[in-house]
C-alpha cells in the first residue's frame, strides 16, 4: 500500500493539467521546458544529497516526489504539443510513435541498469546517476526550437480560456471518447509498470532487484515494439480504431497473465502486453492531436492530463487488492475493468470506430513553427 502511494503521489500534480495547458498554449514553450528540467534537476540532487549523507527519511521521498509532480503534467503537455508544433499532420503519428518509443526505450534501459546499479552499489549511486541524467536532460532542453506563441490567450482571461478548452472537447464527437480512454489505460494498465512490478515481481517469482529490473524491462520491450509498429506505418486513417483494439488485446492479455504461468512464459506474455500498450497509447495521442487545432492544442491535451489521475487511483486499488487477496488477484481484477470499459466506451463514442478521420485542423509548418 505505501509503495502505490508513493507511486500515486507522483500524480498530485494531475488536477492542474487544465491549468498548464491554458500555459501551454500562452507562453513560450522553450522556455517552460527548460525550467521544467532545471526545476526535476533540483529536486534530483536535494534527493541525492540526503541517501549520500544517511539522512533520508520516508516522508523526505513523499514531499520532493510530490513536489516533481507538480510540474511533472505541464512536461508531459510540453512534450505532446511541441511534437505536434513541428510535424505534418499526415507525419503526426510517426513522429509520436518514435516520441514514443525513445521514452520505452529508456525505460528497457533505465529498469535493467536502475535494478543492477541498486543491487550491486547501492541507492546513494543508483541516485547519482538518476541526478546526472536530469542535468543532462536540463542541458538537452535548450536545443529545442519552438515555434512563437501568439498572444491569443492572455493572463487575466484564464477562467475563459479554461472554459473554451473543455467547450471544444464537449463538442467533439472523438474528444470525450479518447479523453476516457486516457483515463481507462491508466487506471487499469498503467499501475503495472509504474509501481506494482516490484509487488508482483517479489510476490510471484521472489525476484530481486535485477530481476524486477528485467521484468519492467520485457514489458517495455513489447511497447517500444508497438510503438514503433505504429510510427513506421506509411499512413493511418483512424488511429482511434487502432487504440479501441490495442486496449481489447492490452487487457485480455492481463487476464491471461493473472493465471500466473511459468516465469518464462509471463515475461514473455508480458513482451506481447507492452506491445498491444504501445500501439494503444501511440493511437490516443495521435486521436487527440488530430483533433485539436493549435491554438486550442496545449488546453486539450491538459484537459486530457487529467485522466493520468486514474494512475493513482489504480496504484491505490491495485496496492490493496496485492496486499489483501494478491498479485494475481490484482492484474486480473485490472484486466477485467479495462476489458469491460472498452466495449462501453466503443458503444458509448461509435465515432472512434469510423473507417477514417480526417483532421479537420492542420497543424502548424516546421517553417512557420521555428
């Protein structure tokens, strides 16, 4: 149960998704990414700093985790809006697939070598490491070009900015269907990788530290597959279709896992799950790109921030059904929530369904955007 708090209080920062959006779409977004890093490269030594001196305590981890997520949203709006500034429309899911699959790769990399490094040196240099990274990826951020934001949306019209976001995704007929989607994969899905392998990986297999690592790692594998089997797709018509069926097969397959076969074959299972989530996480970013227009862009995808709220809510529920009852209760319990709420929501929103959709706002030139 602490261990998905801990995850969960990563999210707290979830409900001012609307809010950075409005920023997103107002202010520079150079300039927001780079203090986004600097803000993470601070924490990451302040974290540091406390293992190396034997002075870290449990709520030390609780408040600066809590206080990564309150910018940790307005990164990941960045991200999505600032990819989709500088793409095609027609390219937008290429380029999403391989945003996409760099973050999976990482993390094939980050679960076996954060694993390793915990296992055979320690936390005070697996954290070293983490803090290393954040300042090169705080140097990294003053490469990006973005394009001049207009002043369009304007400091003392936030309520109104706000308001004219959600408008525009209650009117949509693709809006609120993708928007539960994000809500629904994370609530059911996400949990397993983001926080309750560890649980399941000691639980089930008595795994160690690596062990766990390569768990993570084979499920990030099958994303950075599904990713890329999406991205290097010449064209995709309804990229909402390919997400109604990626989570059919994403949450099928945790029912399957819920069985608890052999190691092999779960890992292996697990490689086959990753893949279905990354076909079906790639189709929702690019549904929700495609049908927001740039000027309205950064505050679609924070109101879409907000189902990233589910994460810890399935952290919450997923600790305490692992706690309780087990791990093979808890994926299979997930599995079967995900598989139920996707038939509603693709007879509840028939447009994600459409044979295509063809974006109706075109995103902005790379000439205009630099």
């Amino acid at each position: 149960l602490l261990v998905g708090l801990l995850g969960a209080l990563k999210f707290a920062g979830t409900l001012l998704g609307p809010l950075y959006g409005l920023m997103v779409d107002r202010f520079n977004r150079k300039k927001l990414q780079v203090w986004v890093r600097v803000f993470g490269a601070i924490l990451a030594i302040i974290l540091t700093m406390l293992i190396f001196t034997a002075t870290l305590e449990l709520w030390h981890a609780y408040v600066i985790v809590a206080a990564g997520s309150m910018v940790r949203m307005l990164d990941l709006v960045l991200v999505q809006a600032l990819t989709a500034d500088v793409v095609p429309v027609d390219s937008l899911h290429g380029a999403i697939g391989l945003s996409r699959s760099t973050l999976d790769g990482a993390r094939v990399v980050g679960s076996i070598a954060g694993g390793t490094l915990f296992a055979t040196l320690g936390l005070d240099w697996a954290y070293l490491t983490i803090t290393m990274l954040y300042i090169l990826a705080t140097l990294a951020s003053f490469k990006i070009t973005s394009r001049v934001v207009e002043n369009t949306v304007h400091i003392e019209s936030i309520r109104t900015g706000l308001r004219e976001g959600f408008r525009y995704v209650r009117q949509s007929d693709l809006l609120p269907g993708l928007i539960f989607f994000s809500f629904l994969i994370e609530f059911t899905a996400f949990p397993i990788v983001n926080g309750l392998m560890t649980i399941i990986g000691d639980e089930l297999f008595d795994l160690g530290g690596t062990g766990i690592g390569l768990l993570a790692a084979s499920a990030s594998i099958g994303a950075l597959l599904g990713a890329l089997s999406i991205g290097l797709r010449p064209n995709i018509n309804n990229p909402a279709r390919i997400m109604i069926v990626g989570s059919l097969i994403w949450h099928a397959l945790m029912l399957v896992l819920a069985i608890v076969p052999a190691l092999w074959l779960f890992t292996l299972i697990l490689v086959l799950w990753g893949l279905s989530g990354g076909a079906t996480f790639v189709g929702m970013i690019v549904g929700l790109l495609r049908a927001a227009p740039a000027e309205t862009r950064g505050r679609v995808m924070g109101i879409r921030s907000l189902g990233i709220y589910g994460l810890p809510l399935g952290l919450l529920l997923g600790g305490w059904i692992s706690e309780d009852i087990g791990s093979a209760a808890m994926i299979g319990t997930l599995g079967a929530i995900g598989l139920t709420a996707t038939v509603f929501a693709a007879l509840k929103w028939p447009a994600l369904l459409r044979k295509s959709t063809t974006p109706t706002h075109a995103v902005d030139s790379p000439a205009t955007n630099s």
